[in-house]
C-alpha cells in the first residue's frame, strides 16, 4: 500500500494547494455585493487549507525526492507571495502550511502502516468531497457570468481553466481509491491537457500584465503561439511518434519556466507593473514545475517501454 499512499499524498501536495488557491482566486475577484459566493468560496478556501495541512503532517519521510525537489510542492517565491497577497487582499492564508512544507523530507524512513493508509483513504475521501463542492461551485460561476447575472474580475477562460485543473485532481484520486494506484500517463493525452494550460496561462499572463509592458506582453504572446503550435502537432501525431514532439515541449516549457520564474520574482519584487496577484505568479510556476517533472517521467517510461519492445 506504499504506492498509494505515497502517490495521494505527492497528489494532494500539488494539486491540494491548487484548488487552496483556486479558491482564494475566485473569492478575490468577486464584488462586494456578492455575498453568497464570497462566503462560499472562502468556505473551499479553508477546506483545501485543512487538507493541505492533513497532507504535511502526512507526508514527512514518505514522499519522493523527485515531488519535493521538483518545484511544484513550494518555491523560493511561495511564502514571500502569499504573505504579500494576504496584505493586499485581506484573505487569510495561514502560511505555517509553507514553512512546514519547506521542511518535509524525502524517503522510506516512515513505515507505512495500518493506520496511516487509514488516514489517507480518510484524507482522499475528504478531498473528494471538496472536490466535487468545488467543481459544481465553478460550474455555477461559469454559467452565471455567460448568462451575464454575475461579475467577476476572473475571465470566463480562467473559470474554464481551473475547472478542468479540478476534474483533474478528481480523477486521480477517484482512480487510487478504486485501484490503488495511477495508470501510467499516456504521453499523447497528457501532452494536449498540460500544453493547452501553459498556453492560457501566457494568455492570462499577457491580458493581466500592464499595456506598458511591452516587452513581457510579447514574451507571453509568443509562448502562447508555441504552446498552440505544439497543441496541434500533438492532434495529429501517432501515439508512437510522439518522442520527438515530447522533446520540443520540454524544450519549449523549460524555456517557457525561466519566464515564470523572472516574472514571479518580478511580481513579488514590485518591479513588474500589473494586475497579477503575486500568489497568481507563484502559483503558474508550480504548474509549469509540476509539468517538466511529469513529462519528464513519463518521456522515460516511454522509452523504457520502447527498449522492451525491441
């Protein structure tokens, strides 16, 4: 039961800290007027906070090296960005949740018991129940502001966006609690979900970012043609051929990371003008982190499977 233990929790690590700030995002750009969606809002706000703190308390001494040096749990920028982001909005962010993070070790040196894999089907069960409050919530919002009842300073293609990020996370649990384990990535499919997030992000980043930001406007816009370029060439691929279309991504959301770093440390050095909530910057390059760890891994698999076959 290692495997699905160790796999919720590197899960709930990334993914439980997303729909934290998703949460956060979404509370954020509602108008005072909106009382009901505030509150609702800030209640999943808190949910995911507790289970991302259930998760650290967890995770010490169980997760792979690979998660926690990978970027995506916390960066450099992580506990600077929230504190900023609380000053400037308001919204609590209780930031002991990072500096826990920033301590966890990697490794076996925790057996996996009993009782711990009672605690993560718990944890797994709790954040299902979320989940599913949370991606009904975003489809209502969705609904709302096309039919015009409802504004938002989140763009449509933002809600569409976490949304999906949401149906996500569900997924994966969903597939640990009834196998045990996640099957292994197609790189096909995991190529058009994460290539289509990465280019709405440097949409989202050039729309947020000031008019007088020329430079970094341009930046963005050229990223978001690479990532559609990408996109269309993996719709046309063969499974099999995908080897050298996984190369260029990398290649590409390497590149595409140092921007994201540059721009948070910018954001959160208040040389940067825009409308980007410093948490937002941090927040689009633990994606991008989260990304090269996983299609790396899965470039690998890849190719191990194919060196069998031969």
């Amino acid at each position: 039961m290692r495997e699905y233990v160790t796999l919720s929790l590197e899960t709930h690590l990334f993914f439980g800290r997303t729909m934290k700030e998703h949460s956060l995002f979404l509370l954020a750009g509602f108008p005072a007027k909106e009382t009901e969606f505030i509150q609702r809002a800030d209640q999943f706000r808190e949910e995911f906070e507790d289970g991302l703190r259930r998760t650290v308390r967890l995770a010490d001494g169980i997760v792979s090296e690979s998660v926690l040096n990978s970027g995506e749990v916390v960066t450099e920028f992580t506990g600077k960005a929230e504190r900023q982001t609380r000053n400037l909005t308001g919204i609590p962010i209780d930031t002991k949740i990072t500096e826990a993070e920033e301590r966890l070790r990697a490794g076996t040196c925790v057996t996996v018991n009993r009782e711990i894999v009672s605690q993560v089907r718990m944890l797994n069960r709790q954040m299902l129940r979320s989940l599913n409050g949370l991606i009904s919530l975003k489809e209502e919002i969705l609904r709302e502001v096309a039919g015009c009842r409802l504004y938002t300073t989140n763009y449509p293609l933002l809600i569409e966006h976490i949304l999906r990020e949401a149906r996500l996370y569900r997924e994966i649990i969903s597939e640990l609690e009834r196998r045990g384990r996640i099957s292994s990535p197609d790189l096909r499919n995991l190529e058009l979900f994460w290539n289509q997030i990465m280019m709405e992000h440097a949409q989202f980043i050039q729309g947020l970012l000031d008019p007088t930001e020329c430079e970094l406007m341009e930046t963005a816009n050229g990223f978001a043609k690479d990532y559609c370029r990408l996109l269309e060439e993996a719709k046309e691929q063969d499974q099999k051929a995908m080897n050298a279309l996984t190369s260029k991504t990398l290649q590409t959301t390497k590149q595409y990371q140092k921007f994201k770093t540059a721009g948070t440390e910018g954001i959160t050095g208040c040389e940067i003008r825009s409308v980007i909530l410093p948490l937002l910057a941090d927040h689009v390059l633990r994606e991008a982190n989260h990304y090269l760890r996983i299609l790396t891994q899965a470039q690998k698999s890849e190719n191990s499977q194919r060196n069998k076959i031969q």
